[in-house]
C-alpha cells in the first residue's frame, strides 16, 4: 500500500504502509465501530449505508453479507484489498457465513471476533464458525476495551513499517 503521512493518533503523525483490510460480516456485528477503534477514533455509532473506504480499512455494509444479490459487491471490493476480514459478533446466534467460504477469494482471510466483552459472549462458538469458514487466523477483539486489536494492527502492519505504524 502507498506510503504517506497523516492524521494523528494520540496527537503523534504516524507512517501508514498497512495492509489493506475489508470487513464483512452481518449486521451490528461491530465493523464500524471495529473500523473507528483501529483507526483510533472516537467511537460513535454510524450505520452503515455504503462503502467506507479508508486507507487501510474498507468497512462494508452489514446488508451487503447478508443479501446474497449484493454480495457481488464484497466480491469486487476483495480485490482491492489484500486481507479480507470476517467479522462475526462474540454473541451472534448463527453464522452468516457458508463453510469453507474463504476459498472463494484469492486473498488471505482472517478472522475476528468482536465485541468479546459482550454479555453472553461465546467465544469458543465463534471461533469454531470461523474455522469451518476456513479461517486459520482469528482475532478475538473488543472495539471497547480495546483487547486484541494491537493483534489485529500488527497482522497488517508491513515488514518495513515501524514497530508502531498504525493504521488510518
Ligand atoms: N460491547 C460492545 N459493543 C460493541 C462492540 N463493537 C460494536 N458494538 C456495538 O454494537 C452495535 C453495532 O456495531 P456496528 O459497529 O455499528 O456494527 P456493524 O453493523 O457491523 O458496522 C453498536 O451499538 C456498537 O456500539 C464491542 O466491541 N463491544
Ligand atoms: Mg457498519
């Protein structure tokens, strides 16, 4: 990804070179506010209503997931990415996605699970999902607290990018 200054975090400039990572996943499963912690901002609720595209992260409609006609969108939008990330709340009552969905894509797929610090969380379950989607990475997380997503952050940061690159 191109390299550049911007923004700031903590009031600090920082070096972007992160992977490019798109998030699907249904509904309230927590991409936008995942998207708005890693990136360090405020968190503020905002429904999703088309493409977000930044420039690490590309936070798609919760719709686009569970629609199948629209699903071509995640499809395009995969490709200009370079891990994609399904998303899957720690207290989701089925899984959106079909098993061994991630062969499907041509680009490395990750896991996450957010929002573990839900009231009725089972990460276990999540985790089993993920696994059959075909998911060998997974990264349990909370936008709240903050848990697991210096993991997430890491995963994305490049060879040559400093040890404390965050993503924008
Ligand atoms: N407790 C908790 N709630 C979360 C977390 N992430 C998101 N939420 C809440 O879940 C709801 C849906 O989140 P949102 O990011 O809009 O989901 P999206 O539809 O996947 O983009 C919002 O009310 C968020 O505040 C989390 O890590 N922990
Ligand atoms: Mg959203």
């Amino acid at each position: 990804m191109q390299k550049g200054f911007g923004g700031v975090w903590g009031n600090a400039p920082y070096i972007y070179n992160h992977e490019k990572l798109i998030l699907m996943g249904r509904v309230a499963a927590g991409k936008t506010t995942l998207t708005q912690a890693l990136r360090g901002e405020q968190l503020h609720y905002c429904k999703t209503q088309y493409i977000n595209y930044h420039n690490t992260i590309i936070d798609t409609p919760g719709e686009y997931t569970e629609v199948a006609k629209l699903g071509a969108a995640l499809a395009l939008y995969a490709y200009e990415a370079d891990v994609v990330g399904l998303v899957i709340g720690a207290d989701e009552p089925f899984c959106v996605f079909p098993p061994c969905c991630t062969c499907l894509v041509n680009r490395p797929v990750i896991g996450i699970i957010s929002g573990i610090d839900r009231e009725g969380a089972n990460i276990e379950q999540a985790e089993r999902w993920l696994k059959l989607c075909g998911c060998e990475r997974i990264f349990p997380c909370s936008s709240y607290t903050g848990e697991g997503l210096e993991a997430i952050i890491a995963h994305l940061r490049e060879p040559d990018d400093a040890p404390d690159a965050l993503p924008i």
